[in-house]
C-alpha cells in the first residue's frame, strides 16, 4: 500500500486585504472606462518613478461592505520596465496607492 504524504501549502503572507506599502503613483487619465462596477479612468503609469512597462491582471475587491470595514479597492498586476513584477491596489475609499509583492519575481 503506497503511503500518503500530505504537505502543508502556505499561501505565503497572500492577504489582498492586507495594508501593503504605501507608494506615489503617477496615473493616465483615459475617455475609456473600466467595464466594471468602479467604473475608474485612472490607470497607472508609474510607480515611485519607475516606469509600468505593462499591465498583466486587473481586478476589483469589494469586500466588509456589510459594516464600517468596508474595502473598496481597484488591484493592478504590473511589470515595471526593471524586470519586477508588483502588484498595486489602489484604495478607493481614501484616494491612495500601495504596492504588495507577490512575485517569486519580485
């Protein structure tokens, strides 16, 4: 009979509502709307001058809405033109970007 090993899977510090660090982020205003709830014109450019080379994911989180936590943010999976890949949240409710690094490449 084969034996079973189980290993244990860690996500690693993964928290999308985690706090994250807190970045200066310079955006571009665009005519186009985002199809999604938020709607958002703003998509970033730059982050702590460096340059975004491409946008690799975008996603919304919606999330406590039912109570004073409630967390309304619009995610970015970006590469930035060093070669690193972070990802940005920006924080709807108070107007600010941070960044969270998730990448093995990071």
């Amino acid at each position: 009979m084969a034996s079973i090993t189980r290993k244990t899977i860690r996500p690693r510090g993964l928290s999308y509502l985690g706090n994250g660090n807190l970045v200066t982020v310079k955006t571009l205003e665009s005519e186009e709307y985002c199809l999604s709830f938020f709607a958002h014109t703003a998509w970033p450019m730059m982050v702590s001058n460096k340059p975004i080379i491409e946008i690799i994911d975008h996603w919304h989180l919606i999330d406590n809405w039912w109570n004073d936590q409630a967390c309304y943010r619009s995610y970015f999976r970006v590469i930035l033109d060093s070669g690193g890949v972070i990802t940005l949240f920006h924080d709807l409710k108070t107007n600010c970007w941070f960044s969270q690094l998730f990448s093995r490449f990071s």
